[in-house]
C-alpha cells in the first residue's frame, strides 16, 4: 500500500497500450473489435496467469464474470513449502481497496443527511490537521476522498518502518489512527487544498475518524452492518490488530530492496493497525465479486451519491487514462473498454478489483507476493480479461527470484 508501489503498478495498468506495443502482445486492431476472453474459457486470462507465475510470481487468483457467466482460476502456488494451489474460497489481504468500502460508508451517511461531503475536515476533527502548513478548515471532506487535500501521506514517515528489512523488527507494532494522522502532521502538504492531485492513505485514516465522529461507532462497525453484513460477505473482516487471516488462506511473500541476498520472506503474519481503515481489509474474490457488483448497480448508494462516486478529477501521477473518483478509480483500457476499481497492495499482497460501470464484465485477482507489479502481471491479465489481450509467449523475468526459491523460503513469522 505505500506510495511507490501503488503507483508502479496503475501506471503499468493506465499505459498499457505503450505495454502491448513494447511487448509485442496480440492484441484486436480496433476499439470496435474488443473481444472478451472466449466463452466460458477466459483462455487468454488463464495464459496471463500462467505468464505471471512463469515471471516469479508464486500464486495467483482470479474470478471473472462476462456475459458466459462467472469463472474462478488459479495458477501457482499459494504456499511455497506445501505447493497447495490457490483455492476460490481463499481469504486474503486486499489492501487499499478498503478505500472503496470507506467512500461508500462515507455517501450513504452523506444520504441520510448526517454529513455533507462539502462539510470541512475541522468541523469534524477539530485540531487533527494541523502543522507544518496543513490546515483542516480549508479540506473538504470530499478531497479526502479523491485525493485532492494535499494532505501528505503518513505512509511514506521512516517512522512507519515499512521500507526495507527494517519492517520485520516492527511488523507486529499496533498504531493508533491518531497516530498515523501525527506522523503526517510533521511534515508540510503536498500543495494548498484543491489545486492538484496525490494519491495519500491519510486521508482516508481521516475519513473513518469522521465517520467514527458522525455515528458514534467504530468505523468498522458501520461498514459490518451497512455493507458486510447485508451483503453477505462472510469471508471479509476488518482485523483491527489481529495478525493472522482467517482460514482458509495461502501465504504471502515479499523481499526487501536493502537485502543483497533477496531472500523471500513469508510475511503473511503481521499487524495490519498501520493501514487501518485505508488498508486492513481482508476478503475473497467472491465477496469482493458480491461487493462491486453491488455497487456498480446501485444496490448500496443511491443515485445521486453514485453520481458523485463515479465524478472524476484527472490523477496526474498515474498517468493518462486513469481518472480519480471518490473512492474509486476510472480507467480507459487501449481496446476502448472503461472499467472502475481500486487496487490494493501490501507486504506481501497485489490485489485489484475492477468492473465495467454497468456490473456485467467484473475482475478479482489476487497475487500473494507484492512484486507482481516488477513483472507486469497486473497488466496482462487486466488487459487479457477485459482486452482479449494475449500475453507474450516469454514474459520479461523478474528481477526477484520468487518461486524459484521456493525451498530456500524464509518464514518470518
């Protein structure tokens, strides 16, 4: 979920027209011929699995649903020492696609009237943002939600000690929001409220305080019973400080930039209070499946407020063709295709969820490692699921040795 590795990757999505010229994949001559995966086969996305797990990367899960209905694949491994396969019922941490969840508690409040988007950070956090330049009396509730606040991301604190080994000696710290919201204070904002655009997991730890203020719950409380719970989406929790993900469940890997040797470490353990609301969430891709569809069609906002959800504003930072809702991203894939989602990494995890805005083409992948994005995996199936796109019969390797250590793997927790 940190900065950097979020934007590799949707770069890597938004650009993939440069990505099929550069890698030679085959890919339909028109926007008007845009097939889908074959009926009821999705053999182009099942050749884009295969190509990630060939590149390095140990596990992947997928569940796709077009006209032909809905599919669940897997290729790889979801456990390096074991060799057990991904499994349709594997839960999972998916990361910054908590943010959707969040957006969506934030527009149902702001539909019961309880709140209005245009209502300031102060008004419900008084005092919280403040120092070094950042000021709650002039961000809006709304450009927490589309990355507009200028608010700097606490993610990207040494303090956090998310970057490189250093992290193993802290996985297990529990960190309060306030906290998250401090770190972020002791530094000056990205720019003045309102006047560009940057991706920051602040200000979405920001915008569960203010629903945590606006109910008189626990933020995690209200998104169980507004959305978990109606949904019936028993393989998605909100952990708080727990460490382990609920079975069944693979194993998540990662390897550090500072380490010489790359070892893979298995980080599937860890407390996940660092990401809180903009990161904790653990879930499948059938209830990740359940929720955007849901969503999509109008089952969990009313019209008004999907309205303002799917209101963009231009994201800069990851390139042309991926635009910012609020909560949600729009991006405009090379075959003409629109599809909205979020993707969501952490130590360990790639995940993305995406859809047509009708609901009837929709994509969960999840990959077990957070390196996924160093080979272009993302974008392949991405492009093959929803492109008919066919991924390069050799993909460019990665530069981690992944799955190719799988004996050698060191469990760290």
């Amino acid at each position: 979920m940190t900065t950097r590795t979020v934007r590799t990757t949707l770069a890597a999505l938004v650009a993939a027209a440069a990505l099929v010229a550069a890698a030679g994949l085959r890919s339909p001559s028109t926007a008007a011929e845009a097939p889908t995966a074959p009926a009821g086969g999705h053999e182009a996305t099942r050749a884009a699995m295969d190509a990630a797990v060939k590149a390095g990367v140990p596990g992947v899960l997928v569940r796709a649903h077009d006209a032909h209905g809905t599919w669940s694949g897997a290729a790889g491994v979801a456990d390096l020492s074991t060799g057990r396969p991904p499994l349709p019922v594997d839960r999972f941490r998916a990361g910054s696609i908590s943010k959707v969840f969040i957006a969506t508690v934030l527009l149902q409040l702001e539909a019961e009237g309880k709140l209005s988007l245009s209502d300031t950070v102060e008004k419900w956090l008084p005092r919280v943002v403040r120092g070094h330049g950042h000021d709650g009396r002039k961000v809006s509730l709304r450009q927490l939600l589309n990355h507009t606040s200028g608010i700097y991301d606490y993610t990207e604190d040494p303090d956090l000690h998310l970057q490189g080994t250093v992290y193993l000696a802290h996985r297990y710290d529990t960190w309060k929001p306030e906290q998250l919201v401090a770190l972020a204070m002791n530094h000056k904002p990205n720019f003045a409220p309102g006047t560009s655009w940057n991706y920051t997991t602040t200000e979405y730890v920001l915008a569960a305080m203010v629903i945590e203020r606006a109910t008189g719950r626990p933020y995690a409380a209200e998104a169980k019973r507004r959305i978990l719970k109606p949904l019936g989406l028993h393989a998605t929790s909100l952990p708080g400080t727990h460490p382990r993900i609920p079975s069944p469940s693979g194993r998540m890997y990662t390897t550090f930039p500072d380490d010489p040797q790359h070892t893979v470490h298995d980080i599937t353990e860890f407390n996940p209070s660092w990401g809180w609301s903009a990161g904790e969430i653990i879930s499948s891709t059938g209830d990740l499946d359940r929720f955007l569809t849901a969503l999509m069609r109008g089952k969990l906002l009313p019209e008004a407020q999907l309205k303002e959800m799917t209101t963009t504003v231009p994201s800069p930072d990851f390139g042309d063709g991926q635009d910012d809702g609020l909560g949600i991203f729009r991006a405009k894939l090379p075959c003409g295709k629109v599809v909205w989602g979020h993707t969501g990494f952490l130590p360990g995890a790639q995940s993305m969820a995406y859809s047509t805005r009708d609901g009837t083409h929709r994509l969960v992948v999840n990959f077990n490692t957070d390196w996924a994005g160093d080979t272009d995996a993302a974008a392949y199936v991405l492009l093959a699921e929803f492109c008919g796109v066919t991924p390069p019969t050799t993909t460019p390797p990665t530069t981690t040795p992944a799955a190719t250590t799988a004996t050698g793997a060191t469990t760290t927790g």
